[in-house]
C-alpha cells in the first residue's frame, strides 16, 4: 500500500520501488481513433517455442497493465483521488537517505529471559555502531537492570521517554523489537503518524510477526543499518471514535469543535492507528451484541451476535483467523470483516476494499452497550449515540467508529522477503495445512483392489 501524498516515514528512511514494466500491447492514437497494435505473427515451429526458462514467471504482483480505453469511445474516467496500488513485493527495499543515528529498542516487559540479549544488544549499538538509544523509562525501572552496576554506564548514554506523554516520532530512525508479537503493535501504537522500519526479533511465544533470531542479532542489524533489507508494508487501520460526553460539567467545556468549524455539543472524539484488529463485541452483557454496521454511508447489515471484527491484512492471522476469516497476505489492499460467532448461518467474513470507510454504531434495538479494543488495547464503553469510525479523513458529521486504512503503514523489515516470511510464518507458527502425507500406492496393490 502506498499513498499519493506525502506521507513517508521519517527523513532518513525511504522504500525503493521499481516502476511497472509498461504493457505489452497499448493503445496509441492515429488519426484521431484508438486503437490496439497487433503483435507480429510468430511461427510455431519449435526452434521458436521458447525453452521452460524463459517461461519461469517472476516473483511480482505486476501483471500487464489493463487498458482503459473500450472500443472507439469509450473509456475509464481517470481517478484523481486514488490513494494507493499495489506493490512488487520483491521490489520493496529499504534505503536511508542519511546514516541512521538514533534507533528505539522495544522489550518485553516483566521478563527475565530477555534481559541479557537486551544488554548486549544497547552495548552492541552504544559502543560498536555508536548510536542513540531510545528506551522507555518503565523498562529501566525492572530491578535486574536498575542494580545491574555493570550496566551503569551504559544506561547513562540512554535517552527515555514515557509513553503518551514524549513525542518521539521525530527523533527515532528504525526500532528494533525484543519479545512476541505484541512488542511489534506496541511499537505501531507509540507512532499515531510516520513510523520508522521496525526490525522485530523473534524472543517471545508466537512469533509470526517477528521473523529474525537473536543469535546473529550484529550481523542482521548491521545489513540494516547499511541498507541492505527488504520491507513489507503492513496497512493500519485508522479509528475515530465520537462518543457523547456523559459526566457532568460547564456548558463551555461540554462541545466538541469538529474540523469543519461546527460545534458538536457534549462529545468527545479520539483517534487511534490500529496494526492488526478493531473489536466490537457485547462485554459482559449476557445478551447478543447488536450494532449496525455502514459502507460508505450505506448500512450494509445488523451484526448480531458476540461482535464483530474490523482488521487488517496483518490481523488476519491474529483474532480474525481463529473466528473463521481467511488469511491476507499484508500486501493485499484489503480490510476483512468478521463476525464473532453471528446468529446467523450465513453471515460469513468478507473481503472490502481498503479505501472504503466503515462505521459502526450500537443499533437502536440494542438491549445492551458495546465494547471496543484497539489491537487489543484500549478497551472501552461504546453507548447509544456513540460510534467507531474507521476513515481518512478526520471529520465525520455524526457520532459513531469510523474505520478505514490509514495513510501510515508499519514498514516491517523482512528477513528474507514479504512473501518467503509469511509462508514461513505460517508453515512454523500455525502448522498451515500440516497432515500426515499419504501413502504410495503400488501397481500390485492396484491389481489386488480391482474387482
């Protein structure tokens, strides 16, 4: 996924991207009047049959580029507004336009068996690569490394911050992360806009997100550092949540100004940029979840039952497989909508386009609220009137969750590359279509079962 405008990662980081190849047969003009050129014929003979090499088919998601031109007249009305295509992912490399200096080290909190790779990794970048290091203050605060004298000196060359109160998306030029999984949507939520690559090495329980060992941790890092990785770009999905202020207080402090100059009173909204899922489910409440859920301004279906979720390429592997959803490769421009368990035998997962904006608000007929979590994190109260917007742009006229994808992906370095790490993901991580194979059958066999 790529956006138009410009919405890059931060200045030292680029993706290098080669062009498409141009089509094949295109339309050109003469004499006023379109037309297709025709390719020369070609003799069939098999000095001119081209040998199976030649016939290997390259690893890229271009195809010929469709024409857009139908018959003498017609055509396809030119879309200014498009914001995003897809990608080779063999072409997506990474690049630096200066030397990294700074880089974030993400770890898992509350775990012991990271706390010596975490040492050696900040005394590796500190001493022998001379740079930055970004830490967040609580994980210097764990015992182990607060009385480690040996590592005094080294903590002193640390730069901390404190999440939801330092900006820090200006200062870091790639994170590396130490732990599962969730280490790597810790990293995404710290950057609400640009995110630096993230190299997420695999120290945790899943792992399918995090595709490098920690054993040759100096060299991995140093192909980075000069350059020399692939990238995938994991969409994210953009949330504006509108919810009706229900404390009390000063009717001055009681409206929300939205960006269109109107003032909203007694509501609230917050933004929120989501890796993998948006959740919408009952709670606690006995009875089904009942909201509504809209397209493009158009209410598609009621969901009835536990929720529903709202995720990305990248969270089709997380909560949306194991509800039933199939699995997207995160180069696929596309957000999966799953109901958690529906009370319906036909409502099953679909796929929408990524550039559709989706709402969902508590249905009228709703016996009970609603929750919603963010990428698991989050979680709060939906009520009548309120909404989850997943969308663009940042204004929305009523109160609701609108969701859809954001101009800000996750650029996660690949060990290998985009397609090799994700079906290795799947074959290590979720044993995807693991069976015992079946026996060879031999002629005599065959013989003995015919009747």
């Amino acid at each position: 996924m790529e956006s138009s405008g410009e919405t890059g990662w931060p200045p030292k980081s680029e993706t290098c991207v080669q062009p498409p190849p141009a089509p094949p047969h295109c339309c050109s003009a003469r004499d006023g009047k379109a037309f297709r050129s025709k390719p020369k014929a070609r003799s069939m003979s098999t000095s001119s049959v081209p040998s199976c090499a030649e016939f290997r088919r390259t690893q890229s998601l271009h195809g010929p580029s469709p024409v857009t031109t139908f018959g003498p007249k017609a055509c396809m009305l030119k879309n200014p507004k498009a914001v995003m295509h897809i990608q080779d992912p063999a072409s997506q490399r990474l690049t630096w336009n200066k030397p990294p200096k700074s880089v974030l080290v993400i770890k898992k909190i509350q775990d012991v068996s990271l706390l010596q790779p975490f040492k050696e990794l900040c005394i590796f970048l500190t001493e022998q690569k001379q740079m930055l290091v970004y830490v967040e203050r609580k994980v210097l605060e764990d015992p182990a490394i607060a009385n480690d004298d040996s590592f005094v000196a080294v903590k002193k060359k640390f730069c901390t911050f404190r999440e939801d109160f330092d900006d820090i998306s200006n200062r870091v030029d790639f994170i590396i992360c130490l732990g599962g999984d969730g280490t790597l949507l810790y990293a995404s939520s710290l950057f609400q806009e640009s995110v630096p690559p993230v190299m997420a090495f695999h120290l945790g329980s899943l792992g399918f997100l995090t595709p490098f060992n920690f054993d040759t941790y100096q060299t991995q890092v140093t192909q980075v550092i000069e350059g020399n990785a692939a990238i995938v770009l994991r969409s994210r999905l953009s949330v504006r949540v509108v919810k009706e202020r229900r404390e009390k207080g000063r009717a001055k402090d009681r409206k929300l100004i939205l960006s269109n100059g109107d003032a909203e009173p007694a509501r609230r909204a917050m933004q929120y940029q989501v890796l993998n899922e948006v959740v919408v489910d009952r709670g606690p409440s006995s009875y089904l979840s009942n909201v509504d859920l809209f397209l493009d301004g158009h209410l598609i279906t009621t969901v009835q039952g536990d929720g529903v979720i709202v995720s990305t390429p990248t969270g089709s592997t997380a909560y949306a497989v194991a509800a039933g959803a199939s699995m997207i490769h995160p180069n696929v421009p596309a957000i999966m909508i799953t109901p958690i368990c529906p009370h319906s035998l036909s409502f099953r997962p679909i796929v929408v386009p990524a550039g559709v904006e989706l709402k969902v608000m508590l249905s009228r007929e709703a016996r009970n609220n609603a929750w919603v979590s963010f990428d698991g994190r989050k979680r709060q109260e939906i009520g009548q009137g309120d909404s989850a917007l997943v969308l663009a742009s940042r204004s929305s006229p009523a109160p609701s969750i609108t969701i859809t994808t954001s101009c800000f992906p996750v650029p996660s370095i690949c060990f290998r590359d985009p397609v090799n790490d994700w079906f290795e993901s799947l074959a290590q991580c979720l044993h995807w279509n693991v069976r015992k194979k079946q026996g060879y059958m031999s002629s005599e066999e065959e013989e003995v079962e015919e009747p």
